[in-house]
C-alpha cells in the first residue's frame, strides 16, 4: 500500500481570527490611536496658543506720523490692533485642559470651544493685519489732532504667524471633535463608583464606660454582638 500523507484544511477567516498571533488586538490598536491623537491635541494646541500669545506682543506695523516740521515714527503690536486672538488663545488653553476634566456631551461642547477659539484668533489676526486703526489713533494722540492719519504704512509678518497659530488651536480642536470621546477622563482610574463604603464599626471595650457611651452617640448598641 503507498503512503498517504495527511493534508490540513486550509486556515478560515474563524481560525485566523482565534490564532492570537494571526490577527490584530482592534481594541489595542484603539487605544494606541488615542493615545497619539491625546498627544497630537496636546501638542499642537500647546504650542498653537504659545505662538499666538508670543507672536500678538510683536510689532505688527509701523508708521510715520506727521508733527510740526517733521515727522514720529509710530508701532503697533498685535495687543494694540486686536486683543482679540490673545484673548481667545487664553480661552483655547483653558478648553484643552478641561477636555480632559469631562465626559459625554460636556466634552463635545468644550472641544467645539476649543476649535471655535483657533478659528475666532485666526479671523481675528487676518482682518486686523492691516494695523491702520491702530496707527491712526497713534498718530491721533501723538499730534493731538482727532484728524490725523499715519503716513508710510508697513507691516510685518507677524499677523500670519498669528494666523498660523490659531490654526494650531483650531486642528486640536478638530482631533479633540473626532477622537475626544475615547480619551480618558482626568483622575478617571481613580474615581469610585458612587456606592458607600461599608462603614466598620468601631470595636467597644465593655469595660471601659467612654466606650460604650461613644457607641450609644453613634446609635449603635454596645451590648450586642460584634
């Protein structure tokens, strides 16, 4: 008789599933993402609101305004055309923090706070490049004269870095939108599930008489059992 050799049965979708080995953990692959777009929030509204705040306390524009026989050189930084996208990177840096400190609904609300901060400083940092507002009231006080205009009108790039900031803020706000209700809950692990704690009761000395009478403030009876 010839020798038969045994042929094992093609591997299904079932055994790759059940091999450890064949087939990826899905949860352990969501976890890994969360923990890269809790990063990737972190990061970049970090240090979008760090570049917003930096860069609104620089020289926007700059100016010449008209005095006597000669002429004032005039600045405006960001804080003195708008406080606007400071204001809102403060706002977006208490959203990110709070992010972590809620759940459910509460943490959709305040991730759409924090997109809605990066867009809010972005607009506000474009429309207000410009810095003549700011430089014409310069001028104005300088001279004394409500009527007075700045001449020679500059401006420097640190509107657009602004801009580019608040977009920082605003994509933590999007990745926070997105993944945020994966994302664990500030002191999460440590939390207790609202059921009392099962109190111990004291141990009463029957013949020591502050014993007992401590146990009757408690409204326990110190002759039953222990």
């Amino acid at each position: 008789m010839g020798c038969v050799s045994a042929v094992p049965p093609p591997r299904t979708t079932d055994d790759a599933a059940a091999d450890p080995e064949a087939a990826a953990d899905p949860q352990a692959a969501g976890r890994s993402g969360g923990r890269r777009s809790v990063a990737a929030a972190l990061l970049l509204g970090t240090l979008g609101a760090t570049v917003v705040l930096l860069a609104s306390g620089r020289v926007w524009a700059r100016g010449v305004a008209a005095i006597g026989g000669g002429s004032l050189p005039l600045t405006a930084d960001g804080r003195e055309v708008t406080g606007l996208p400071a204001a809102l990177a403060i706002v977006g840096l208490a959203a990110l923090v709070a992010v972590f400190a809620v759940r459910g609904r509460s943490r959709l609300l305040v991730s759409a706070l924090l997109a809605l901060s990066g867009l809010g400083a972005g607009a506000a940092a474009l429309a207000n490049a410009d810095g003549r507002s700011a430089l014409d009231a310069a001028a104005a006080r300088t001279t004394a004269d409500t009527a007075a205009h700045v001449a020679g009108l500059t401006h420097t790039a640190w509107p657009y870095v602004t801009a580019a900031g608040a977009a920082l803020i605003l994509l933590a706000g999007l990745l926070a939108l997105r993944f945020g209700s994966a994302w664990p809950a500030m002191g999460g692990r440590y939390e207790r599930d609202g059921s009392p704690r099962p109190r111990k009761a004291a141990v009463v000395d029957p013949d020591r008489p502050e014993d007992l009478w401590k146990a009757l403030d408690r409204g326990e009876d110190p002759t039953g059992p222990a």
